[in-house]
C-alpha cells in the first residue's frame, strides 16, 4: 500500500513539473503579441491620449522593448542619441517584415531586430 502511495505521489510531482515547465514556455512574450503591441505606438503619438488609442497596450510594448535593453545592453550597440521612439520603430519595422518568426521569443527578435540595424548603419544604409 505505502508502495502505491508513493508510486501515486511521484507521478503526481512529475505531471505537476512537466505542466509547470509547459507554462514557463508559454509565458514568452512572441514576436507576434510584441507586434500587436508596438503597431499602435509606431502609429500614434505616444505623448496623446487621443481617442482609438490604447495607451496601455502602448505601455506594455515600450515597457517589454526598455525591459530587454536594460538586462541586454552589452549585446546591442545603439547609435549616440537614439531615441526610444526610433528603437520601437526599428523593432516594430523587422517583426512586421518577419511575421515567419511570429512564434519566437519575442526577447531575442528585438535583439535581432537592433543588430541587424545598426549592421546596416554601418554599411551606410539609410533607416
């Protein structure tokens, strides 16, 4: 009977872990929701509350894209006087022009996204 019991309790702990695991991975914000977010900020002025204009929904992705550049800085090199205006319109340009990666972290897609910018600024590309 302990016997039983035990085997039970196991099986109970690693459905348990494997279901805590699976809501971990959905937990990622995917390039697809980031792009949701930041197609109204890139279309409205963030500064106005004008009517149509979720201003939350704006927050999140500006708060998401800010959130990823202070834990990330030493993997993006911005250009001097970048503003964040530019950056959400750079990030929000790439997720719309890839929406194959729609799925993806979207953490990394705006790291992708930034280096893949200042790449072409580099080569003497305009924005």
């Amino acid at each position: 009977m302990k016997r039983l019991a035990l085997a039970a309790l196991l099986m109970i702990v690693l459905f348990s872990v494997a279901d805590a695991q699976e809501d971990l991975r959905r937990a990622y914000v995917t390039g697809g929701r980031l792009a949701e977010w930041l197609k109204q900020s890139t279309s409205a002025r963030y500064e106005e509350d004008s009517e149509g204009v979720n201003t939350y929904t704006i927050g999140k992705g500006w708060g998401y894209v800010i959130g990823i550049l202070d834990s990330r800085t030493d993997e993006v090199d911005l250009p001097k006087g970048a503003r964040l205006r530019d950056v959400m319109t750079i990030v929000a340009r790439y997720l719309e022009a890839h929406p194959e990666l729609s799925n993806e972290p979207a953490s990394d897609l705006v790291i992708v996204a930034l280096k893949e910018e200042s790449e072409r600024r580099a080569a003497g590309a305009k924005p």
